[in-house]
C-alpha cells in the first residue's frame, strides 16, 4: 500500500480538520496545568534546551497517546474489515460533549467563578506508579487526553479509517493510522506549544487572549455536534428559528424520469453545493453525491433523520437511495456538523 497520499493527507487536510476538536483539547489541557502550577512547582525554573524540552512535553504526551490508540485501532480495522462504525447518535453524543468540554476549558481559563480550579490529571492512584517525578506528570494528562482522541474522528480521520478498513491487514491497517497521525503531528505540536508558553504569562494580557481563542473553540465544536442533532440551537438554524426567512432552494438539481427523481449536488472541500435542493414528495428519490479531488470532513456525509453514514470517495461519485420522502425536510452536514445542506420536499 502506498503510504504517501495518506502522510500527505494528514500534514494538510488532516491537521487542520482534526484541530477543529482536538487541538482544543489539547491547548485546554496543558494551559490548566500551565496555570495552576501543576507542572511547575515541582521542579526549579531551568533554560535553554530544558526550558523548550519542558514545554514540548505535554504535546509529546498528547501526540504519543494519539499515536497509540489510533495504530491499534488500525490495526482492528484491519483484522476485522467490516468492523462496527460509530453510530450515528453516538457522533452526535460525542461532538456535543467535546464542544461542553473545551468550554469549560475556556471558562476555567479566562477565570470565571466556578471553572477556575478545574484541571484534568490521572487519579492519584496512577500517579503513585509513576517514579520519574515532575516531568512524567506533566505528560501523563495530555497523553491520556491523546489516547482518548479516538472516540472522536474527525471527517478526514474516517476517510482513513475507512482505509484501514478496506486494507484487510492489521499491519496495514496499523500503518496506514499510525502515517496519519504522525503527519497531523507538526499543526498539534504548534498549537500545543504556543498554548504552554501562553500560560507562562497567565496573569497578562495572554490570558484572556488565549482563554478566548480556547473558548471559541469549544463553541466551534459545541456547534457541530448541534449541526449533527438537528437542533434549532445551531448556527445554521438561529436566523430560521428567529423567524428569518430561509435561502430559496435550488430547483434545477432534480430530475425526474420514469416515476423517479434524481437529484445531485456536489461536495466541495469547504461546502456542498447547492446547499439547499427541492425535490417532490411521494417519487422514490435518489442522491447523488459528486466529489472531485475533495478532502476534509466534506467526504463524512450524516444524514441523521435517515440514521445513515457514508465515507464519499475524494473523486467520484456516490449514489444513495432516500426511499420515497414526505413533504418537509431532510438536512445532512459532515461527520463533524461543520458544513451542512438541505432536502426541501415539497
């Protein structure tokens, strides 16, 4: 198997989709040991190369934790071929719960009353095995955090999972992650690292700037997750529940031929296009999905109402048989709700 599109896919498309969710985990993370003095006062002040190494640590535990777990589970994928997939409410479940928890990030770190004194470390029972002090500590956290980045893929992680998947190998399987990981690697270790030195200056003007960005970020993931669920809460839906007027939809997608609709949109890398398609109730109706050199969690397609997933190839095209559709509404977003369209039936 050749490994390169997929180291490639991870050092562009991979690190910036996958950062959406768990870069905010990580910068929430070491930013509250930072600034509660839980990797700190344990050990004097030093410089130079112990100084950066000290604070590349936690991004080298959080990496080598992602690391870990996605190899192994390439290697299942591998060894099982049609193993069991995230169901479509647990994604949900999941992306709500990562956007609350990098809120609570963000809340802790701006210092608003009630957040201030959380943190995330192992229990205590764990931290009495580890002998090598200060330092394995402030790793540990972080590479728990990184283990359990696994429950929550990001749209480009299942295209390469559905690899792993497809390669039949645990070792194949395995490689094609383990490659993955390592080329998302360079984006999580800038993020991770410009968020320890933040820290270093917690009480400056850094402090909220970083607390913030951390914030908005759980926002960002929060939204997605309410993409997913259909809620009248997410963004894409605030100007309609108020009320506003929605975009009109776009007649000239659909055809219809022998008692039978077709329509077809494409998928871009930052959007689906036309958003919002019209197609007739009570005609079997099928949706064709087109792709041309596209990447991101564009290819993750979720259509929640019809409980169905499907991994769109980077160039291609995918048909999906809907059934005969009831006059309303049938949304679709990405694996993680950051891009989403709509089926009005009329």
């Amino acid at each position: 198997m050749n490994l390169t599109p997929v180291l490639v896919t991870g050092l562009f498309a991979g690190g910036v989709s996958c950062a959406a969710v768990q870069g905010g985990l990580l910068t929430g993370v070491i930013t509250r040991q930072r600034a509660l003095g839980a990797t700190t006062t344990d050990h004097p002040a030093s410089r130079g190369l112990t100084r950066l190494g000290d604070d590349l640590l936690p991004v080298g535990g959080f990496l080598s934790g992602k690391l870990v777990s996605h190899t192994l589970l390439g290697a299942l994928l591998g060894a099982v071929g049609g193993a069991a997939q995230l169901s479509v409410d647990t994604r949900t479940w999941l992306q709500i719960g990562a956007g609350l928890l990098i809120v609570v990030f963000g809340l802790a770190q701006l210092g608003v009353p009630g957040f201030r004194s959380i943190v995330v470390e192992p229990p205590a029972s764990w931290m009495r095995l580890v002998r090598t002090g200060a330092r394995m500590r402030t790793a540990l956290a972080p590479a728990i955090l990184g283990l359990l980045t696994v429950l929550l893929p990001c749209g480009v992680t299942l295209s390469v999972e559905a690899l792993a998947l497809a390669s039949g190998s645990p070792v194949e399987g395995a490689a094609t992650m383990a490659i993955f990981v390592l080329g998302t690697g360079p984006l999580f270790a800038l993020l991770g690292y410009a968020a320890r030195v933040a820290a270093t200056v917690w009480r400056g003007r850094l402090a909220l700037a970083t607390g913030v960005v951390v914030l908005g970020m759980g926002l960002y993931t929060l939204n997605g997750g309410l993409e997913l669920a259909g809620s009248r809460l997410a963004a894409s839906r605030i100007a309609q529940t108020l009320g506003a007027t929605p975009p009109a939809a776009d007649t000239t997608a659909t055809t219809v031929d022998a008692g039978a609709q077709t329509v077809t949109i494409t998928a871009r890398s930052s959007s689906y296009s036309p958003a919002n398609v019209q197609v007739k109730a009570g005609l079997p109706t099928t949706l064709v999905v087109r792709t041309d050199h596209t990447q991101g969690c564009i290819r993750a397609l979720v259509i929640r109402d019809l409980g169905m997933q499907k991994i769109l190839p980077a160039t291609g095209e995918t048909r999906i048989e809907l059934g005969v559709l009831q006059p309303g509404r049938l949304d679709y977003t990405c694996g993680m709700g950051m891009y989403s369209g709509t089926i009005t039936i009329d």
